[in-house]
C-alpha cells in the first residue's frame, strides 16, 4: 500500500514538471514571437504600442506585458517611459555584434559549397569582393574531374567573372561606373570591355539572379555564380561552379543557375540576410 502512494506521489511530481517544462517552452516561445514581432515592424526611431503587439499576435495584454518583461529585464528590448512603446534594446546590439564577431564565412558556406559540388559534379569556389577585384577565399572540388587552376587567395578582375559580376549586378550605380571609369581589361576574346554591354549584363544577371562568364576569364571555361549577400543585405561575397566548356554546355548552364542561386541563398540566409 505504501509503495503504491509512493509510485502515484512520483507520478504526479513528475506530471507536473513536465506539465510546467511544456509550459515554459510555450511562454519561451511566444516570447520570442513578440520580439520578432518588434524586430520587423518597429521603425527606426519609433516603438510598437502594447495595444498593437497584442492584436497582431493574438494575445492579451497582460500575457505580452508579462512575456516582455523579461526582456525589457534584459535590455533585449526597451520600452519608452513616455507612451509605452516598445522598441529593440541595446542587448540585441550586443547579441548581434557577438554573433558577428564569431562568423566565418568558409564555416558557413561550407557545408552548401559540398551539396553543391556533389549536385553537379563540378568544382565549386567562393570569393569575397575587394574591389575591384574578387579574392578566392574556398574552393570544393572532386578528385576525379579536372582540376581547375584556380588557387586560394588569389585574384581576378570582378568584370569577367562569374563571381565578380554576380556581386556587381547588386552594388549602387556609382561604384559600377568607378569600376567601367577604371577599366575593362580584356583577358580572352569573350570578355566584356564595353562599359554599356556590362550595364546591360549585370542588368540581365539581377532579372535572372545568377551571373555566367561564357570564357571571359579563362578560354574553354565556363563560370556560373550567384551573389552571397550580409546581415546588411550587402552583396559582398559570391559562389559558383566552374567547368570546361564541354561539361558546362550553355544547355546545361540554364539547368544549374538556379541551383548556384539557391544554395547562396542559403548561405546568406545564414549571414543574417532578409532576401
């Protein structure tokens, strides 16, 4: 008899904790809701009334004012003394900043870099941008195929590449005239030296979201690429695929542009990107 009051003591303590631990994800959970409720629509300069946060995410006020408070504890977000608004605090400052202070880019692409190779069989780089030039900073290729002569660390022209045209298709106007101001220089017969053909290129790779270079770097390669953007939404890295001609048809190109796009995508994702 004692043992059996014993097993049902035991039994309800352990009900209710994992009544309260289900409890507490759920309050976690819509806590954080309401944060990223704050984080997407609180301008710069203004705040979300708690009226506003609880009609837009379904709850009352006294369940957001008690979920905020913990994070208004924590300065994740801050509330104006004055009418009461919420607003993002100086601790997601900080918790960003911590984030981007240990961000690699090679970490992160890394593992997109190699389902992309194993996808399409073909040598994968990424690139940061230094202009006016792309710096290869990662390249993931298979063993069996030919090799490319690409090294790490080294350089190229951003104007025929894949990579360098994919990054500048999304920079402002005034720095793809400073790069046309600078100079087109013709590295095989494909490359693009006219300033009005690479406008309208980098045009054509923004409508279609991912660059080729048809030979335009190295004869008999072709380059397909996709731009890598930042927290910022900032274009400042690239990835892509390289090949010689025969293995990279212009038929083929329309099947794996999307594919490049995708995966950098993700990465960006990654970065913090809103894309």
């Amino acid at each position: 008899m004692v043992f059996v009051v014993q097993c049902t003591m035991m039994c309800t303590v352990t009900l209710k904790q994992d009544v309260a631990g289900r409890n507490q994800s759920a309050s976690l959970r819509r806590g954080l809701a309401v944060l990223e409720y704050i984080r997407d629509h609180a301008g710069a300069g203004q705040g979300l009334s708690l009226t506003r946060l609880a009609e837009a995410t379904g709850m009352s006020k006294s369940a957001v004012l008690r979920l905020t408070t913990p994070l208004v504890e924590l300065n994740l977000l801050a509330r104006d003394r004055k009418n009461g608004a919420y607003r993002l605090g100086h601790g997601a400052l900080r918790l960003g900043q911590a984030y981007l202070a240990t961000f690699d880019l090679r970490t992160v692409a890394a593992e997109e870099a190699y389902r992309l190779m194993c996808e399409v069989r073909e040598t994968v780089h990424l690139v940061v941008y230094e202009p006016p030039h792309v710096v290869y900073i990662d390249k993931v290729e298979q063993e069996p195929m030919v090799r490319m002569g690409s090294r790490i660390g080294s350089r190229a022209p951003a104007h025929c590449t894949g990579v360098g045209k994919a990054i500048l298709a999304w920079q402002g106007d005034e720095l793809i005239e400073d790069v046309i101001a600078a100079g087109l220089p013709q590295r095989t017969e494909h490359t693009i030296t006219d300033g009005e053909r690479l406008r309208v290129e980098l045009a054509r790779i923004r409508q279609r979201g991912y660059a080729v270079d048809d030979r335009e770097n190295e004869p008999e390669v072709r380059c397909v690429a996709a731009p890598i953007f930042d927290h910022a939404d900032a274009a400042t890295a690239a990835l892509s695929i390289s090949g010689l001609t025969s293995r990279i048809t212009a038929a083929r190109v329309r099947d794996v542009g999307p594919l490049v796009a995708q995966a950098a995508l993700r990465i960006s994702r990654a970065r913090g990107s809103t894309r």
